[in-house]
C-alpha cells in the first residue's frame, strides 16, 4: 500500500474539508498581507515624497523577502515539519505587517516589509505542502486549486477595506487590521503534522500512535538527500525546469501589472487615483472567476493541458489591451487578463507538489517560490520604468513569456491527475 492510499483510509473527507477551511484562512492572510501595496502606494509616494524607484524598491522589498522566506522555507518544512514551518512563517508575516503601518520613514518601512515578506515566502510554501499531504489523490488537485482561490478571497476582502474603512482612515489602517490573524495562529498551535510527513521521518508506527492502526504494510518512501541538487538530477530535471520557468512567468506578469495598477489605470484612461483603486479592486474580483474556473478544468482536462491553455490565454489577453478604445473596454481585457493569470497560479500550486516524491517536496515548493519572487523583484522596477512612457511595452513582454510558456508546457509536462505520489 502507497502512503497516498493510507491518507485516503486515515484521513475522512470531512477533516480533509475542514483542513482545506483552515488552510485557506492562512492563505488569506498571506494574500492580503503582499497584495495591499498597491492600495497604499500612491499615499506612501504622496506622503514620502518618493521617486519611481523609491516606490518601486518599496514593493520589491516584500518580494526580496519573500525570496529569502521560499530559499529556506524548504530546509525548514523538511527538517522542522510542515505544522512549525507555518507556525514559524505565519508569526512572522502577522508581527511584521502590523509593525510596518507603525513605520515614520522610508528606510524603516523597507525594513518591516523586507522582514514581513520573509514571511510570506515562507508561509506559501508550507501551507501547500501541509494541505497537499493532508488531502487524497482523487480530492488533491482540486483542493489546492481551491486553496489557491483564497489567495482571491483574501485579496478581495483587503482591496474593499482598502478602498471604503482604509481611505476613512488612512493608510496605515490597513496594515493595523491584521492583528486578527493572531486568532488563526492561536488555532494552527491545535494542529498535528501530515501523515506523509509522519511516516517518513518516523515509520509506520508513529503514524499508528497519530491516526490509528494500519493493518497493511506501507510501501517506503523514496529517500533522497533534501538538497536542492536532487531536483536536478535526469529523474525531475524536465519538470524541475518546467516548474521554475512557469512560476518566474505567472509571477512577472502577476506583479508586472498589478503591483501598478491604480496607476496604469490613471495613466491610461485619465481617472482620478481614487476611482483608479476601485477600477483594481474590480480586477481583484476577476481572480475568483479564474481560480474556480481551473478547480473545474484540473480534473476534468487534466493538470498538463488546463495549464497550457491558461498560460496562452494570459498572454492573448495582453495583446487584445493594444485594440482597447475607451476606459469600459480597456477594463473588460484586463478583467480577462485578471482570470487568465489568477487561473495559472491556481495550477501552478496544484501541479507542483504532485511533480516531486515527499522526501523534498517541501524543498521543490521552496524553489518555485524563489523563482516566483525573483520575478516579482524585478516586476515592479520594469513596469516602474516604462509606467509613464509606454504601457505597451509592458504588455508586449507579458504577453510573449506567456504563449511562449504555454508552449513549454506542452513539452516538457507530464500529467499528474490520478497519479500516486510518494
């Protein structure tokens, strides 16, 4: 018996629910806590007086942090466990976000978002390996896309607070409301660590002494060395390079367009920066649409193809923003671009943890959360650039990466629905 088949024995669907309701409570948190920026930008830049640059370092630092949390998020979830990485991450992402809307200075305020971002990187990463190990086969693409969607939910819920109680009361309120997630980490303290988790570091016993007793034996789980040349060895070489690839694509164009959207709005269809927040807090709402949509498509097309089509969706969408006249239809190709790229990181999350054997899942997870912050360092500083030059630009950029991505995919892929993974 595969350890896969005993979560689906051990495990009852109604925990693997109420696991799925809590891990998307975290996930919300650490989409609220990296998407505000955007909200909060224009009166940090009008407040401090900051160049493009400066409000451009500002956002990246949160990604320069996120690198460092996803570098050693790895280490820690494979050595430490996946429960005490989330504890460890989550403490972090919550003390640091509320510090910064304490922040006097520019210079402080890089600091507290460099620290919380750790945080973030980190806590991606280990929210899903915890689900992803909790959950079985038939039920695991799904549900990771669905903890993806709260990623929308999360920053749905932050984009409205922003724009109604955040302008009531200013910015920093924004940062002050998630002293709220100290309520979800009470709660995570109550978890217990993953069966697959459990029984590689401890055997079969200790995974009786948890969940009960097993009368099968339980086949071994691959071993391999947790470093992070494992992953590039001719094995996962193909999906090791697949998996980086597409995590710097989604991310660049994610943060490329969103990190700057109240902007890119006022500079191209002339709106005052308040309507310009409302205009993005609609495109927030685009993302729910795209996650759902792959939590359908994932299981029913598969994990290789559904990724394929959204990726080529994504970068057609940006071409179709150069035909756009006229604010109402610029918006409607933007809201499109919004689903199409949301649905892609909703795949990504799922696809990757099904690539890589338990051993150093924890550790692949971590290196596609580098490559995602890698782009999102470099996102805002090249949109920063061209912001007030050309947004086509931008848009010409995104949508190449992306249909070139869509292509790899196809080539480099293998399909993982209903396939065990050690």
């Amino acid at each position: 018996m595969k350890i896969d088949q005993v979560v689906d024995i051990v495990i009852p669907k109604e925990k693997q629910r109420r696991i799925l309701i809590f891990a998307s409570f975290i996930w919300m948190v650490g989409a609220a806590g990296v998407m505000i920026m955007p909200f909060v930008l224009p009166d940090l830049i009008s407040e401090w007086q900051l160049s493009k640059i400066s409000a451009s370092s500002l956002v990246s630092s949160t990604f320069l942090g996120m690198l460092f949390g996803a570098l050693f998020s790895g280490v820690i979830l494979d050595y430490f466990g996946r429960k005490s990485g989330m504890v460890f991450y989550l403490l972090i992402s919550i003390v640091f976000t509320v510090f910064f809307g304490f922040s006097k200075s520019y210079s402080i305020a890089y600091f507290l978002r460099f620290v919380s971002g750790f945080g973030y990187g980190g806590l991606l990463p280990s929210v899903n390996t915890y689900l992803s190990e909790f959950t079985s086969i038939k039920l695991r693409g799904r549900y990771l896309v669905y903890l993806e969607t709260s990623w929308a939910i999360g920053s749905i819920l932050m984009a409205l607070f922003a724009v109604t109680l955040g302008e009531k009361f200013g910015w920093r309120s924004n940062f002050y409301i998630f002293l709220l997630g100290l309520f979800i980490l009470i709660s995570l303290l109550k978890n217990g660590e993953t069966p697959k988790y459990i029984f590689e570091k401890n055997g079969k016993e200790a995974l009786e002494k948890q969940f009960g007793k097993i009368s099968q034996e339980i086949e071994s789980v691959e071993k391999v060395k947790v470093t992070y040349s494992a992953m590039f060895k001719k094995k996962y070489l193909k999906q090791t390079i697949l998996v980086m690839i597409s995590w710097f694509v989604v991310s660049f164009v994610y943060y490329a367009l969103f990190s700057w959207a109240p902007k890119i709005f006022v500079n191209n269809l002339s709106i005052s920066i308040t309507k310009a927040k409302w205009y993005t807090f609609y495109v927030y709402l685009a993302q729910l649409p795209g996650y759902l949509s792959v939590a359908y498509l994932i299981e029913k097309w598969g994990r290789k193809r559904t990724l394929s089509v959204y990726f080529v969706g994504m970068g057609l969408s940006s071409f179709l923003l150069f035909a756009t006249m006229g604010n109402i239809s610029f918006l409607f190709v933007i809201l499109v671009l919004s689903f199409f790229t949301l649905g892609v990181w909703g795949l990504v999350y799922a696809y990757t943890p099904e690539l890589f054997p338990t051993s150093f899942r924890g550790t692949a997870n971590g290196i596609a959360g580098v490559m995602a912050r890698v782009a999102g360092i470099l996102a805002p500083y090249f949109t920063g650039y061209f912001i007030d030059k050309s947004v086509v630009m931008v848009l010409s950029y995104t949508a190449i990466i992306s249909i070139v991505t869509g292509v790899l995919v196809l080539i480099l892929g293998v399909e993982t629905k209903d396939r065990p993974i050690d």
